[in-house]
C-alpha cells in the first residue's frame, strides 16, 4: 500500500451549484472527485453537458442512477441502481469511472459486494474523523464534512457506524472541533506532520444554503499553501490499493 501526506476532495450530489464548487477549486489548483446520479428525488441536479464541463478538469465518480439509499431496497435493485449510474457516465464521458460513493453513506456487506462487482475500485463513506488508508478498499473514510455538527452528532454518528476510530481521532487530532474548517485544518496538519490523508467532502447546496462559499474559498486558499501535500482525486487514492 502507498505510502505519503495525501489531500483529496469529494462533492457529492451534482447540484447546480457544482459549478461554483468547480470554479473554486479551479482557482486554487486543488483535485476533486464529484459523485453525481442521473437523478435525485431530493434535489435539482446537472445537466449532462454541465457534467461533461466538470469532467474536463475533475475526476466523476459514481452515485447510483437515482441516489437511493442502498440499504433499504432490495438487492436486484441494489445492483440495478450501482451498474446503471455506472454504466450511464461511462456512455456520457466514454472513460471508465472507477470511484463510488454510497448515497447518504448508507452500505453493508451485500452492497459492498454489488459495488466491487460492478467494476469499481474503491468506494467512499461517510465515516468522519478517518485519515488513513482503509484495509478495505470499499470502505474508504474521510477526515471532515464541510458542515459544522455539534460534538453530540459526532459521537452519534460515529457509533451509529461503529467508527470508534473516527470518534477517538475526532477527539485527539480534531481537538473535539465542531466546527468543519477548524476541524478540517487540524486533520490538515496531522497529515502533513504524520502522513496519511486529509479529506474533506462537502455538498454544494449544503455551502450554498449556508451562505458559506466566503469561508470554503478561504479554506481553499489556505490549502493551496499546503504544497507538501500531493493533491489527488479520490480514485487516484483508490487506485494505489492495487501497486
């Protein structure tokens, strides 16, 4: 396994606003992995020519074709839904798509498997406060979601997913930080003292909502900075599984 000081971003979704996402990171030479579905009973989405713009600079990753839950529906479907938003970018971008992320982090054994057999490899969680490379390619962390969770949620949410090492990190790298860009910037700076990956995800409409595209681009730019840290999309992180 690869060895290094690694910094990777995700955007989930493929809102509309991605494109704000993607002018940012543009800005400040930073590598991402976008995870859109065809559609999304939640929220609008991007359209394919959007797409295609993004995926001029940016790894696409997969998101299922109509972002359900996996967790709750039946496993033909599972595999249906996996395959199909597969399938449907690698017709509209004709390159292979290769990085996953699981809908709402919802995964267990049996989606697991209907992802790794649909040809991806690696899938990303939503398991908090992670900064190493996980023993299981399919079961990839992340250091921080850009919105701040009381320390209440974090421990919820981490037991929820039995991610106590998440948790123990949350407390001792992350200084129980609540909030997501001091919480990210010490995951930052372990990284870059100790190795490992700094990974932050975030939701475009979650920034836009929030009205909190000053403080991402300032996060950026700090970033920008960190030239000690290789830049990487999530699927080049997932690729070194296999040197």
């Amino acid at each position: 396994m690869a060895q290094g000081k690694y910094l990777t971003i995700s955007v989930d979704d493929g809102h509309l606003t991605d494109h704000k996402s993607a002018e940012l990171l543009n800005k400040y030479g930073l590598k991402a992995t976008f995870y859109i579905s065809k559609i999304n009973p939640e929220r609008e989405v991007i359209g394919e020519s959007a797409i295609k713009t993004i995926a001029e600079a940016f790894e696409i990753g997969g998101h299922t074709y109509r972002h359900k839950p996996l967790t709750s529906i039946p496993q033909e479907e599972v595999q249906r839904e996996v395959r199909e938003g597969k399938d449907w970018l690698e017709q509209l971008l004709g390159r292979k798509i290769i990085a996953f992320c699981y809908p709402r982090g919802k995964f267990n054994a049996s989606v697991i498997s209907a992802v790794k057999d649909s040809g991806f490899k690696g899938a990303r969680t939503c398991m908090y406060g992670l900064n190493d490379f996980p023993n299981n390619p399919f079961l990839w962390g992340l250091s921080t979601h850009a919105h701040s969770h009381s320390w209440l949620v974090q421990v919820q949410h981490a037991v929820l997913e039995n991610n106590f090492q998440g948790l123990m990190n949350f407390f001792l790298i992350q200084k129980g930080s609540v909030d997501w860009v001091d919480n990210f910037k010490f995951s930052v700076e372990y990284v870059k003292k100790n190795g490992g990956i700094a990974h932050l995800y975030l939701h475009s409409w979650e920034i836009d909502q929030l009205n909190e595209w000053k403080r991402l681009e300032d996060l950026f730019r700090y970033l920008f900075d960190k030239k000690d840290l290789e830049r990487v999309t999530n699927g080049e992180l997932f690729a070194m599984h296999y040197r």
